[in-house]
C-alpha cells in the first residue's frame, strides 16, 4: 500500500527559538526557502541544541563536519524526505547545499534552484556573499544568540562557541570600536554586492540570474531574515534603508517569484 499525502511530507529539522517564528537561524532560513520556493509541503520537527547528534545518528543523518578533537559533528538543517515515489526507506540528507541540490534532483518538474547547470557559478557568488556580507553579520550577531535560544540549547551553544572560538561569547565583538567597524563592514559589503549585480544588469537588479531567484538569492535572502529576526532594532533597521532601500524591496520580488507570499514569514516557509 502505498504512503498517504501526509506520510509523504517532507520533514525539516530544526533548532527552536523563543521568537515568534520558532525558527531564526541562517542555515535553516535556507532549507525554509528553497522548500518554498519548490512548492514542496514540509513540517518542522524542532530539535534542541544537546538533542542534535543523537536524533541525527537514529534518522541516518550524516555529520557534516569534524570537530578539532576528530569527532563528527552533527547539525542542522536536516531533512528527511519519504519522497514521491512513496518509498519505504526515507532520504535523510544534512547540510543546507546539500539539501538544495537534492530538492532538484528529485523534484525537477517545479522551479529550478539551480537552473542551466549554474550550481558552480553560484557557489562562486555565495563565496563572494560569505566574504562581503555573512562574516560582518556574524561578528554582530554570534555574541546575541544565547538570548533567542530555549534553556536546554543556551549551555550547549555557548560552550560549542567559546570552545569554538577560544574566548568567551562577550568578548565577541564587543560595544565600541570593533561592532562600529563591523557595522561599517557590513554596509561596505551590501554596496559593494548591489554594485556587482547592477555592473551587470539593470539598475538595481536584485538576482544574480536575471529576472528570477536561483538558490544564491535565497542565500541572501536567509541572511536579511536572520538579521531582521535576531536585530531587528540594531541592525535590520540600518539594513533596510541602506542602498536605497535596496534591503526592503528585495522582499517583495521574492515574494512575487514564489507565488505571491503575503509576508515575509509565508515567504519562508515556516510551519
């Protein structure tokens, strides 16, 4: 007999938040668009920070990464996805890029995220994003995510990061000089990436493709949804008048791309 349509929905791990969303964190604002983004209907299964490896290991989750004393280290986002075929054992695959390559691979029929084979040219912009944008917006805001997490996550994260990084989270960009040049940095580097895409297009052009989102604009498109989740007040406020504006009416060109989302929380995809 065959899967149910509920039994067919695909499942995103990921980590609570006490926000309204639940969800917040960049990686998995990623896996969130591109699922909406294809159409495809998910579910949230939400896992706490110290419940992560053991809940991976019993899905058949691999690590993505080795932690400095060689261990696995697992983490979300994570999705398992019985498929439409209606196959007994789920598709369990980690990582975030990962996961956008398999959503093509085994939903080709809806939009493409990585269309015309571009997933190399687009892991060259991400990497350009990573540089000009993603580094800024973790030196302002890695020292501000213990206060969003739930109890349970609050030790584990902290101790993850100060391990991580060898100080302690406070010491992490702290007020004054460092966060003033981060905040700099930022700026510089939303510019510098508006003005690489209107170098080649029109004015103000917002996708990296042309007229349509591809998987690095949902790159981008996490990033804004994590700082307007996480600093709304300090730092989205700034964003979002930055470059005209630019930062806003990224939101509604999104929207529009993916059947007309009402808002940007629709837009995401969270359950």
């Amino acid at each position: 007999m065959g899967q149910s349509q509920e039994e067919r929905i695909i499942t995103l791990y990921d980590i609570p938040s006490n926000l309204p969303p639940k969800a917040w964190s960049l990686n998995m604002w990623k896996s969130r668009f591109a699922l909406n983004f294809k159409g495809l209907p998910h579910k949230t299964y939400w896992v706490e920070c110290p419940d992560i490896e053991p809940t991976m290991r019993a899905i058949g989750g691999a690590p993505t990464a080795k932690r400095a004393d060689g261990s696995d280290l697992y983490t979300c986002p994570v999705i398992s996805d019985p498929g439409p075929g209606g196959h007994n054992t789920p598709v369990v695959i980690s990582d975030s890029w990962n996961i956008a390559l398999y959503l093509d691979k085994a939903y080709p029929s809806g939009p493409l995220l990585f269309p015309s084979d571009t997933a190399v040219l687009q892991e060259v912009y991400i990497q350009k994003i990573e540089e000009l944008v993603q580094m800024p917006v973790l030196l302002l805001l890695l020292s501000f995510l213990p206060a969003y997490l739930n109890p349970p996550s609050v030790e584990f994260f902290v101790k993850a990061r100060e391990l991580s990084l060898g100080l302690k989270l406070e010491d992490w960009c702290p007020e004054g000089a460092a966060r003033e040049n981060a905040v700099k940095g930022l700026e510089i580097g939303l510019s510098k990436l508006a003005g690489l895409l209107d170098r080649h297009g029109d004015v103000e052009r917002m996708f990296v493709a042309g007229d349509k989102p591809v998987y690095a604009d949902l790159f981008l498109a996490s990033l804004l949804e994590f700082m307007r989740s996480i600093a709304e007040e300090e730092i989205w406020s700034l964003v979002k008048v930055w470059n005209g504006g630019r930062g806003t009416d990224f939101y509604p060109q999104l929207r529009a791309s993916m059947g007309g989302s009402a808002s940007r929380r629709e837009a995401s995809g969270v359950t």
